[in-house]
C-alpha cells in the first residue's frame, strides 16, 4: 500500500513539474513584427508593440518594465474590436481603445481565416493587441512584459538594438 501511495505522488509530482515547465517555457506572447510610432502637434511621441498570444489561453498583462524601470503611467494595453486594423495612436478609430495593462485579457490569436466572419458580426470581439509607450524621451533598450498565464505569473524580456 505505501509503495502504491509512494508511486502515486512521484507521478503527481512530476506531472505537476513537466506542467509548470510546459508554463514557463511555452511563453505566448510574440511580437508580431511591427510597431509604429506616433507623434502629435505639440511633439509627444506614441510608440505601440504589436503582439499577440499564441497560448492555449488567455494572458493577463499585469506590468511592463522599459529598461528594467516601472513607469505605469506611460505604458497602456491597446486593443482594436471587429477591425483588421492593428492597434495605433492617432487614428479615429472608435474600435481601437486603450486601458490599463491588468482590466483586459489577451485572448489567443484567431486564425486569419476567421477574422472576415468575425468582423462582420459586430460584436465588439477583440482582434489586435499592442502596448502602448506615451512619450518616452530615453531610447528603448529593451522592455520586460511580466503577465499572468494559466494563473501562473511569467515575464518575457525584449532586448532592441
């Protein structure tokens, strides 16, 4: 009975780790290649980080760090509902909104093929994410995204040249 109960918990316990390694090193969110910038009349200076999550579930940015420093007041989640168009500053765009990093989920990226038939729903379903820099004077050297993934918290680090 006790190496019944012996064999048990070892393969509870290392499924549990194979789990948590399977958290840790999947990391879902991608840069999707692009980002754009935005400068206003009086100078100020929008960047946005378009990414998305290629996760079996939802992301949960909690903060983002621009080299290696909290500054949460210029780094915002932006995200664009029923459009193909990416997430970007200066538009009219009333289906592109920003918010803060820790109220919205990033949901897992939908298969391009769907997106049409999504978009014309209308049904506010969020397509396109990106983080949003407001006017940021030091260049970027690199950004840590740390966010929470199947309730576990993890961080990814983008280095720029």
């Amino acid at each position: 009975m006790k190496k019944r109960i012996s064999i048990t918990s070892i393969i509870l316990l290392g499924t549990f780790v194979i789990f948590l390694g399977f958290i840790y090193l999947s990391n879902p969110i991608v840069l999707n290649g692009s980002s754009s910038t935005y400068e206003d009349i009086n100078g100020e200076k929008d960047i946005i980080i378009h990414f998305y999550n290629e996760g079996i579930g939802r992301v949960l940015l909690k903060e983002v760090l621009i080299n290696n420093q909290v500054d949460n007041t210029k780094v915002e989640l932006g995200i664009s509902y029923d459009t193909s168009q990416l997430v970007q500053s200066g538009t009219d765009n009333k289906l592109i909104m920003f918010g803060e990093l820790d109220k919205e989920y990033v949901n897992s990226r939908i298969p391009s093929e769907e997106i049409l038939s999504i978009i014309n729903k209308k049904e506010m379903t969020p397509i396109h994410y990106g983080i949003r820099i407001k006017d940021y004077e030091k260049p970027i050297e690199s950004i840590t995204i740390k966010y929470k993934y199947l309730g576990f918290p993890v961080s990814k680090e983008l280095t720029f040249n």
